[in-house]
C-alpha cells in the first residue's frame, strides 16, 4: 500500500493519495487475481485507513478491482469519508463503467462529496 500526502501551512490535509494492493497477492505481481480474496478483515483494515484520512478534502484511491471498494452491506456503519469533498479514483480490472454495487459503496462511504472522477484502467 503506497500513501502520499499534501499538508498545507495549517496542517490541514489538503491531499491524500492511496494505492491499494490486492489481497491475494504481493505488490510487486501483476495480472489477474482472484476478487472473492476480499475478507471482512481486509475490508475492515480499509475502513479504518479511510476513517484516518476523512480530514482530507481530495483523496485519490487507486484500486485493484471495483470490489475493492465495495465495503459489505453489513459493515457499515459509521461514513468513513463522510467530510470529503473531492474523491478520485482509479479502477483496474473493471468493466468500464460504474456498477450499482461500486454507486451504492461510494454514496455509504463518502456521502459529502461534491465531486467525484473515475478512470477505468
């Protein structure tokens, strides 16, 4: 997992920028993986790097799958990313375009943003 940030004068996180790494295999691997890896425990790990990064007003995630960020219905909670106002993401191994699951995920997680830019690789 690769994480960079941007702080202004006042120490407010203008920027944070996060690649998430598959599950299911090193960082350094590339190709096809296999997206039912995807544990309550990876996805609980994800919640709580998110929660951290909530004061930033853009996050840019770069994401090995849509499944990635498809948090389960039955972890939800608290928003995660609920003062973010500015979301990018970069999707790999995906259809193209956003699924109703990826739509419902991302208006639970970060349900204050103003914009949001999605590149499909």
């Amino acid at each position: 997992m690769d994480l960079i940030f941007r702080i202004n004068s006042f120490n407010h996180l203008l920027e944070a920028s996060l690649k998430l790494n598959s599950p299911c295999q090193p960082p350094c691997c590339s190709g096809d993986f296999d997206e039912s890896r995807y544990s309550d425990m990876w996805y609980s790990h994800l919640l709580k790097l998110l929660a951290n990064l909530n004061c930033s007003n853009t996050l840019s995630l770069n994401a090995p799958s849509e499944k990635a960020l498809q948090i389960p219905k039955n972890m939800r909670e608290i928003s995660p990313l609920a003062y973010s106002k500015h979301l990018k993401l970069k999707i790999h191994n995906s259809s193209g375009s956003i699924n109703s699951e990826l739509r419902d995920a991302l208006s639970w997680f970060a349900p204050s943003l103003e914009t949001l830019e999605i590149d499909y690789c």
